[in-house]
C-alpha cells in the first residue's frame, strides 16, 4: 500500500511506527499534544501494511508454530496423518498379536500333536516378522520430529513416504496374522473343548478333597484315631498345587490324568474315614473272634497227644511219623497268634486301623495253619481205622475212577488215544502195587492210602484233557 501524493510520507521506519503502538501508556514521556496528533496520523497510513504482515502470523495453529508459506505446512499436515496411519495398524497389530498368543499358548498347552507344533513354529515365524515391521515404524517416529519449528518441505514429504511405507506393511503382517488365526480355528475350537471336559473334572477333584478332609474331622472329633487318613490326604496337597497351576504350565492330558487321580485317592479317603466307626466295630468283633478261637484250639491241642499215641500203638510208624512234631508246632504258632493279637489291639486302641488289620489277617492265617495241623492226625487216624477195617473198599474205588476214565477215553473210537491210554495203564499197575503194601504183619496203610489218591488224580486230570479237547462235553455217568 502507499500514501497520497499531496502528502509527504513519514520520516519514521515500519518497526518504529509498530513499537509505538505496543509501549506501556506509562512507557513514554510526555509530549506536546502537536506531537501525539501527528504521530497518530502516521500509524493509520502504516496501518494497511502492517496488518498484512502482521495477520499470517496469527493463524498458525495456535500460535505456537511460524507460519512458512502453505506448502510447507501442507507437507507437514499430511505427514502427520500418514504417522498417524501408522501408529493405528501398529496398536491394532499389537492387540491381534496378543490375542492370538494366547490361542497359541492354549492349543500348545492341550494338543501335543505334530499339527499343534507346527502352529507353534509358524506363529513363532510370523512374530519375527511382525518385530521387524514394528521396528521400521518406530525407527520412522524416532528419525522425523513433525513437530519441530522450520520443518522443510522436503523432510515432511521423507517423513510422509516413510510412515506410509511403515504402516503399509504392518498392515501387510497383519493381515498374514488373520489368515493365520482363521487357519487355527479348528486346533482351537478342539482345545478349548478339551479345556471344557478339564475343568468339571478339575473342580470334581477339589470337590473331593473337601469331603475327604470334612469326613477326617468328624472321625477325629468322635475320637477315632485317623493318623494314616490324614497323611494321605496331606500327601495330595502338591498335587493339588499342579493342578491349580493348570494345562498350560503340564499339559493337558498330564492335568487331567492328575484331576483324575487326586479325586480318587480323596475319595477313598473320605470313604474309610465316614467308615471308621464300623471298622472300628469290625475289628473289635475280630479280636474277640480270633481270641476265642486261638483258646479253642489251645484245648485241641492238647488232645493231639493221645490221638499220637494211639497211631503209635496201632500202626507202622511210616504212619504218623509226620505228625510227631504236630502239638510243639501248633503250641508255637499259638504263641505267635496270641502275641499278634495283642499287638493288633493295641494299634486299634491307638487308631492304626490298617495296622490292626494286617495284624488281624496274619492271625486268621496263623490259626487256619495250627487248625490244619491239629486236625490232620485226628483225620490220619480216621482213615487208617477205615481201610484197616475194608481196604477193598479203597481199593473199589480207585479202580471205579481208573475205569471210568477208561470208558471216556474209548468213547467214539476203536482205539485210545496214547496220550490217554499210556498214563491209565500206568495208574492200574500202580494200583496193584498198591495193595502189595497191605501184605505182612504191619501193612503201611498210609503208603496205601497216599497210592491210591494219587492214582485217582491220573484218572481225574486224564478226564479233565479228554473233556477240554472234545468242547467241555460231559463223560459217562460216574465220572469224577
């Protein structure tokens, strides 16, 4: 803008004619009031071209950056936008990252098949490359300032190709990562239904658990003594731990092998401990039982003697020189029943229940040993008093069984078989033999009786092929 023509321009400089304006009304001295009206019709000619210079100033965002011309602010604008493209796809790929790890994490921890560590090497592969094009992007926010004060047209435009080219290709990989997610569906969908059958059978587990320790509680308050109980429960406290640490950490069919296991051992802790009063009555019941079974037999004991001295009076002395040790060793075993007795009542009293009753079990077997021993000699002299009275008795009736596999072997053939034939002659011959031993002035009737029953078990197990090789079908009537 310029001034008129009748009127001489000012002697003053534009930055003067601006820094009157802007002083303090108390900054300047006083001046005569010609002075002060000529200065302020200088200001209003300058006034035209100060505003254009001054007003471009005041439109540049806020007044905390310059103004350098519309191009570069152009520039610098979409930069910006294209960093801010990039700083979308990058969060956006970060967050899908994330999320497919743990699908990742969940089929790895269920499934320990080939195609399940095949996903874990792909998804490790694709994480290499997702670091790599997150590093481009952060190295593109660290290298450009789109901020900075007198930024150049050419560096905004660096700036923009670079954010751009970062955010095309975390776009790129994330789109690799959706296919890879898609591609994990089925491995997933069969994971987390694995994971459903886990947990009810996890909770199953603890459910138990807490049965098993409130039925310990009760037996202790009823003051029954549970040591043994509880030091099986306390034993599955670890595997309580592992499975609280869950499929990921051991594997789902280890966690639920274990789940599976813990609520059996609880279970059958809490049954024997809601069982403790019975069993406590039981074996109460079995010590008076066995007691009175071990006086019994110390009394039959006692009448093994004479039983010896009749077979001593009567017969060979092959007869019942087996049965000379039989009072000693039945008082010993007695001895023994009666001591372990008394061991097992005092692990009842103390509530050792699975003590007590392996102590239980071994005098019921030290009992039925000294019961067979005292009645074997007085059946010994039954049966000697029998064949001494009719040995053809014994005689008939061996040779009715050798018979009688004779007809079975013969059934349906013209021949034997040698197989059956071969071992039913050799039991005839032994049975003449047999009766040999009855000759003189004291047959061995004993020796007699042990060749006769063992000639019946040739009969007997010659029946029992022949039966097996033909189907299970029956024998003739009368046959063992």
């Amino acid at each position: 803008m310029t001034a008129t023509p009748s009127r001489p321009e000012p002697p003053v400089t534009a930055p003067d004619a601006v820094a009157g304006p802007r002083r303090a009304p108390g900054g300047r001295p006083p001046e005569p009031r010609r002075a002060r009206a000529g200065e302020v019709t200088r200001t209003l000619l300058w006034l035209p071209v100060l505003t254009a210079l001054v007003l471009p100033a005041s439109f540049t965002g806020g007044g905390t950056r310059r103004w350098f011309g519309g191009r570069a602010e152009s520039q610098r604008a979409r930069a910006q936008a294209a960093k801010d493209g990039a700083a979308d796809a990058f969060y956006e790929l970060d967050s899908a990252q994330r999320d497919l790890r743990i699908s990742v994490e969940t089929v790895s921890a269920v499934d320990d098949s080939p195609a399940a560590a095949r996903v874990v090497e792909a998804f490790a592969a694709l994480g290499g490359r997702i670091d790599q094009a997150s590093h481009h992007y952060i190295a593109a926010v660290d290298a450009h300032d789109l901020d900075r004060d007198g930024l150049e047209t050419a560096a905004a435009s660096r700036a923009r190709a670079e954010f751009t080219a970062a955010r095309d290709e975390l776009t790129a990989v994330r789109a690799e990562l959706d296919r890879f997610a898609e591609e994990l569906e089925p491995l997933l969908g069969d994971a987390q239904t694995r994971l459903a059958r886990l947990a009810p059978t996890v909770e199953g587990a603890r459910r138990s658990l807490t049965a098993a320790s409130e039925a310990l509680d009760h037996a202790r308050a009823a003051g029954l003594g549970a040591d043994d109980l509880a030091a099986r429960l306390a034993a599955l406290g670890p595997e309580l731990t592992r499975l609280n640490e869950g499929a990921a950490r051991h594997g789902l069919a280890e966690t639920l092998e274990r789940a599976r296991r813990v609520g059996r051992e609880a279970e059958a802790v809490r049954a024997e401990a809601e069982r403790l009063p019975r069993r406590a009555t039981e074996i109460g019941t079995r010590l008076i039982s066995l007691r009175t079974r071990a006086q019994a037999l110390g009394n039959r004991t006692e009448q093994v003697a004479p039983v010896l001295s009749e077979l001593r009076r009567r017969f060979a002395a092959s007869c019942w020189q087996d049965l000379q040790r039989v009072p000693e060793q039945a008082t010993e075993t007695l001895g023994r029943a009666e001591r372990r007795l008394a061991e097992a009542e005092t692990a009842r009293d103390e509530g050792r229940w699975p003590d007590a009753t392996a102590l239980l079990s071994t005098v019921r077997a030290l009992l039925d040993s000294t019961d067979e021993a005292v009645s074997s000699a007085g059946e010994r002299l039954r049966q000697l008093d029998a064949v001494q009275k009719d040995p053809d008795r014994e005689v008939e009736r061996t040779r009715f069984a050798v018979r009688d596999a004779q007809r079975l072997a013969m059934a349906g053939r013209h021949t034997a078989d040698p197989r059956h034939a071969r071992p039913l002659d050799e039991a005839v011959a032994r049975l003449e033999r047999a009766r040999t031993t009855l000759r003189g002035r004291h047959p061995d009737y004993w020796r007699f009786l042990t060749e006769t029953a063992e000639v019946r078990e040739i009969a007997a197990r010659v029946v029992a092929g022949i039966r097996e090789e033909r189907g299970g079908g029956s024998g003739p009537a009368g046959t063992p």
